[in-house]
C-alpha cells in the first residue's frame, strides 16, 4: 500500500470516514502515476516543494505548476485508465482540497482537459422492474454475482455494508436452514445500528455460490474476489454491474457517465418496490438510515417479530421463490418428529431384514460347500469306475457291494 506521506495523512483525519476513504484512494491513484513519472522517491512533499518555488517567483515568472501536472494526469486517466468523467472529477477535487489545506491554489480554469460536472440526468439509476431484475441476475457470468445482486436488492443494504459482510454474519442461520436470514448491521456512513433480512432467493444463490468456495471460516469475507480468498471490493463489483448491464437491452451506458445499474441502484429498487406496500418507517428501518424517537420501536422489536413483518413484504422483492412458499413445503415439528419416528422404525425393520438375510446367506454358502464336496466325490468315483484311476477312492469304504465287485474286476483285468 503506497504511503502518501504525513501532510497528507493529517488532511484526511480531518475528514468524514466516508470522504476520507474515497479521497484517499484517489489521493494513491495520482501518487502512483507521479511516482512513475518523477521517481520513486519522489511523493507530495516534492509536488508542494515546486509549488513553493513558483510561488517564490516574481508574478510574471510564474506557472501553473499543479494545473500542468493535472492536464497530464488527466490525459493518462481518460488514454491509459479509461476512467468516467465522474471518477476523475473526484481526483481532481481530492487533490485540489489538499493543495489548499497546505496554502496552495489549483484552479479547474487552467486546466483544459477536466470534464465538466455530470448533469443530474446523466447520474439517474436504472428504474426497476421486477422483470428487469430477473434478467440482470441471468445475466451475470457467477454465482458470486448473482448472489450479490440479490442480496443487495432483498435487503436495500449499500455496497459498503455488502463489502463488509462476513461468513460467520450468516453462517449458523445457513446451517440451520433459516428463511429469511436475519442480519446485524452498522451503516458504515453514519454509524447507525439496525437489522434487515435476506430473502430465498438471496439465500439459494448464494448456497450455491459458497459451495464453490473452499476452508470457509466465520471470519471469511462472505464475497470474494474470483478465484481470491480476498475481499471483492466496491472497483471490482461496480465494474462488474457494468459489464452486466452492457449485455441488457433495456440499459442505455453513456462511455462517460455513471452506469444507472450500478449497485446502489439495487438499494433504490427496494425501496421503490416496498413504497405503499410496507410501512414507511419499517421501510426506513431496515435501510439503516435514522429514525426519530416515535419511530424507534422498530429498535427494540424482537427477531421473530422483525421477520414475521419481512415474509410479509418479501413477495415484492422475490424473482423466483419466497420464504413462505419453501416453508409451506416443510413439515412442522409435529410432523418432522413423527416422520423421524417413522424413519427409525423403518430403518430398524431393514436392519432386522438386513440380519435374517445375512444368516440366510451364511446358510446358503454352507450347504453349497458341502455339495461341492459330494460332487467331487461322486465325480472320483466315476474315474475310478471307468478304469481312469488305479487307485481307489477314498471315499470306498462308502461303495456298494456292486461298485466292489466292479473294483475287483477291473483290478484283476
């Protein structure tokens, strides 16, 4: 991990953790390219350095030392990154915040190349249908994915709250065969506790998608990147939305703006799927976002309670199956007691069979040991009688007076 240094260090304290998080990976991102081009060795301290030099310079003597920097950043980013005009805006914003944290100026007017704001328009997410999803879920190439989408879309959690999840989060509710599946959140941006849940759907692909997954541990990210045991990250799964939605018909991707199926947008179709058929504040509720203290109850609902009101809702946000249908189809205790007493009594009655045969069969290759045996006499007898063998049979004192007589002749012969 590329150290930006202690000024930089001491700017990003002073942000929100969101913010901070976000500027510095852009902050990284523009080291990495000036590492490249001025030395390894060189970092910010060598930027402010040349920025405090011009500045030193009388004022018809100066350049825009930052401004020509960016224009050939942002020319790597758009040539050799591909990066969206959004993406890069923030890089420059990041980098522009932290030259006037140290007293210098970079001005956007200078520097010809930075793309203007994305219009509202432009920034729009994918409206939703149920349909829709059904198809961007058939369409993405792995079970992670698709177990991603639905667990995004079933629950409205942010990707940072997806990111952060863990196998152990859901492991002892997977094992025991829970639908929904219940799950303890903090929002990472405002520190808010609350529960959501996760339904079937959600819960099969992703069944199957950890069954590809090898020496899972409570402690494992619940999604990875392919083939990694490290966690997937925000990059890696936005790219990913984008490549799904580049095979849809029905999404329009603009080459320098936002892809409207990005991921948050499966936090905006919960919510639109669920406004006027669930209660506004649960709605709210299981979003992580804040409620007032009349609306608070939902805090202190027990679990049972909390996911009695999901199968409720769960219907709206399913693309195949629901809890309730799956637990329809599951006996109640009652019964499962009763067909676990049916099952024992069964398997005891094939255990009885199971012995009698194995007598049966020790029985069975007993006598046939015996008739073997008296064939093979019968058969030395035969040989004998018919001149083949001189010697007589063991078995002769069994012979007839007959079969003697028949002997002395022959021997005599």
């Amino acid at each position: 991990m590329i150290e930006l240094g202690e000024e930089a260090d001491a700017y990003l304290a002073l942000k929100k953790k969101s913010t901070r998080t976000t500027y510095q990976n852009q902050l990284r991102r523009f080291l990495r390219w000036y590492k490249s081009k001025y030395g390894e060795d060189k970092g910010f301290d060598h930027l402010l350095d040349q920025m405090d030099k011009n500045q030193k310079l009388p004022r018809r003597d100066r350049k825009h030392v930052a401004e020509t920097i960016m224009v050939e950043y942002i020319d790597f980013l758009k040539d050799e990154e591909g990066l969206a005009n959004h993406t890069i805006r923030t890089g420059f914003t990041a980098l522009q915040n932290f030259l006037k944290s140290m007293n210098y100026e970079m001005s956007g007017i200078w520097i010809g190349n930075l793309p203007s704001a994305t219009s509202r328009k432009e920034n729009s997410k994918q409206r939703w249908t149920i349909e829709q999803i059904s198809e961007f879920v058939e369409k993405a190439p792995s079970y992670r994915d698709k177990a991603a989408i639905l667990v995004m879309f079933q629950s409205g959690m942010a990707v940072n709250e997806l990111m952060s999840l863990d196998y152990g989060d859901i492991e002892a509710q997977l094992k025991s065969g829970n639908l929904p599946i219940l799950i303890d959140m903090t929002r990472k941006k405002t520190g808010v506790e609350y529960r959501t849940c996760i339904g079937a759907d959600a819960v099969n692909y992703l069944k199957t998608y950890l069954k590809t997954r090898k020496n899972l541990k409570s402690k494992s990210p619940l999604f990875t990147k392919i083939g990694s045991e490290k966690r997937l990250t925000r990059v890696t799964l936005q790219g990913r939305f984008r490549e799904i939605a580049d095979e849809l018909s029905f999404v329009t991707l603009k080459k320098d703006s936002m892809n409207p199926a990005r991921p948050h947008s499966m936090r905006s179709a919960f919510r639109s799927r669920l406004t006027n058929r669930a209660a506004e504040t649960f709605i709210e509720y299981l979003m992580g976002h804040k409620l007032n203290g009349t609306e608070s109850a939902y805090l202190n609902m027990p679990n049972e309670a909390l996911v009695k009101d999901y199968l409720e809702i769960e219907k709206y946000l399913s693309i195949e199956t629901t809890s309730k249908d799956i637990l329809a189809g599951r006996p109640s205790e009652g019964e499962q007691s009763h067909i676990l007493r049916a099952y024992q009594e069964q398997m005891g009655d094939l255990q009885n069979k199971n012995d009698a045969l194995s007598k049966m069969v020790d029985s069975l290759a007993k006598k046939s040991e015996e008739q073997e045996r008296l064939l093979q006499m019968v058969v030395d007898r035969l040989v004998w009688l018919e001149g083949e063998e001189k010697d007589m049979p063991e078995d002769a004192h069994m012979m007839t007076a007959a079969e003697k007589e028949k002997y002395g002749k022959i021997s005599n012969f």
